[in-house]
C-alpha cells in the first residue's frame, strides 16, 4: 500500500464538530476529563457523552457476549457479527476502545464497531480488556494475547475464520492492537494479517510538535492528560521504553500491512507520523491518512460529523478488501 497523507491547509476544527460538541452540552454531557473529576464520576460521564455519540438506534449487528480466560480471571469479549450472515464463518477483526487505559469501554464505542462490522463484512470482537490503575501495564497486553489465542482456539464455534484476523483499535486501543500485531510475529502465535490503526498513543514522548501545538486543550485531548493516563497505566515498576509499552520503539520488523488514520489536530498526531517513518524504514506495507479538520477520537463521532464517517467507512472498505471478506 502506498503512503497516502491528506495534508491540512489550516487549524481550523470542522463545523460539524462543534455542533456537535455544543449539541451534547446542551444535554449536560461533555468530555471526560479525569484530571477535574474523580475517577468514577469521570467515566461516568465518558459514558453519557458517547451515549450521546452513539444515539437511540443501534445499527444492525448480531451481538454475542463471549467470557473466555483471561490472565487472571475472566476476560469478557462482544462479537458484532454483520446483519444476515447467518454462522457462514467471516473473517475476524479483535477491536480494543481508547480512552488512554483509564476511561471507556466497549459501549462507549458501540456504534464504532457496528460500522465496522456492517461495512468490512467482518466479525468484531471487542474486548473489554481491564482499565488503569486497577489494573496497570502489562495486564491488558496479556488480555490482548489471551482474546487472539481464544479466537485461534475457539472462533469457528462462533463462525470465524481464525486463519483471517486482522487487528484494530482506537488511541490507547491502537496501541494495544500494534503491541498485539507484534507479540503474533512469535512461533506459535495465531498469525495477524492485517491492522487498523486510529490515532494511537505510541510512545510515552511528549516533546513533540503536535504536543507543543494542540496539547493545551483547544481541540479536547491535552497534553497534560496524557501524562496521567500514562502515569496510571505504567504505575511506578513499568519502564516507559518497554517496547510492549510503547510499540512505537519496538523492532518493527515483520508486520502485516497496517492503515494508519490521524486527526491532525490532535496532540497525538505525531505518534502516528513517527509510526509511519519507522515503518517505512522497516519496509512494512501501510497508508497514512491524515484528517484535517478532526480532533482526536473522531471515530465514535460517525453518527454526527460527515468527515468522521467517510473516514471510518474508508477504514473498514480498506479492511474488507485485505481480508477478502
């Protein structure tokens, strides 16, 4: 796949975003900010302003609740199968939610993975993988191999096709799903074929130009937040360069294709454009879009905002033809 970037031709945030932004205030919902509420009133309210995201009406999807083993107790998974495909066996795309590790879940990116699955033809599972600080740095990782090994186990029981599994998520989703890519390249590690990649926090680096450029809150995600979901991922024993951690400084070598989606006004955009570069010195296949206009998790605003659909629905025409579902 060849680099593609949709370069900005100034920092102005899409109208559609702020209507919308405004709309969910006039519900009395607004964006999580966990650094001016305690923790339980913060992802309370990540979940009224994604329900507000998502609206009343589910897309068509068929919705299993799978709990399989985890790394130290059970580890829930939802399968979104597409509408009207019966137990016919899809390929299989395993989705982890961002919300830096600490805030979110898989309902607040429910209509997310509905366009997903509807538009790539394939079946998403969803992790719901355990948040910071209760549980900190490498316990999701191991979460996310367990859910991999229970699809190569256990997938065509629900109508997958293990040989077929691509990878996804969305911030700290992204990273979980590129540190997974890499822990499959292992002998006896189910093979991933494919990865989605949304704005991922790649590394614990903060001396960047989209950090010293939109971290201070203009366009929603900030600098400042980032230190502390990093804080509260890694909690003191973890060092910030392991690369399971942070995949952006791990050997890249061996990847399958991956489509890499920034917003670039986003303080995170960097992670992703660094991600690009060291892929491209690796010779690992991938396309890098960069949305003007968008802010950080545009995805779970598909409902509201057209530029962020168009780019989801890409993404997942991307995935179905890699694969060939």
């Amino acid at each position: 796949m060849p680099d593609t970037i949709l370069r900005p031709a100034a920092d102005r945030l899409d109208p559609q975003v702020i209507a919308m932004n405004e709309a969910a205030a006039r519900l009395g919902a607004a964006p999580a900010d966990p650094l001016s509420l305690p923790l339980a009133e913060a992802r309370a309210a990540a979940e009224r302003y994604h329900g507000f995201l998502n609206g009343p009406t589910p897309l068509p999807a068929e919705v299993t609740e799978v709990t399989v083993s985890g790394p130290a107790g059970p580890l829930p998974l939802r399968l979104y199968r597409p509408a009207g495909r019966g137990m016919e066996r899809l390929p299989v795309l395993v989705y982890f939610h961002g919300g830096g590790f600490v805030v979110n879940s898989v309902d607040t990116h429910d209509r997310l993975l509905r366009v997903l699955a509807r538009h790539s033809g394939a079946v998403v599972c969803a992790v719901r993988y355990s948040l910071a600080p209760e549980r900190r740095f490498p316990h999701q990782h191991e979460e996310a191999l367990a859910a991999l090994r229970w699809i190569a186990i256990a997938g065509r029981a629900h109508g997958i096709d293990p040989d077929r599994i691509a990878v996804g998520g969305d911030s700290a989703g992204a990273n979980l799903a590129l540190g997974l890519a890499l822990a499959a390249r292992a002998p006896g590690q189910p093979r991933v074929c494919f990865g989605l990649l949304f704005y991922g926090m790649f590394a614990h680096d903060f001396d960047t130009l989209s950090h010293r450029r939109f971290g201070d809150g203009r366009y929603g995600l900030t600098t400042a937040r980032m230190r502390w979901y990093w804080q509260q991922y890694l909690g003191s024993a973890a060092t910030p360069d392991d690369p399971r951690a942070a995949p952006l400084l791990a050997d890249l070598h061996g990847l399958p294709p991956l489509l890499l989606l920034a917003a670039d006004l986003d303080c995170l955009r960097d992670d992703t454009l660094r991600l690009a570069e060291r892929l491209a010195e690796a010779a690992v296949p991938h396309r890098l879009a960069v949305y003007d206009g968008l802010p950080h998790s545009f995805a779970t605003a598909t409902r509201l905002v057209d530029r962020a659909r168009g780019a989801v629905l890409q993404a997942a025409l991307t995935l179905r033809r890699h694969l060939d579902a």
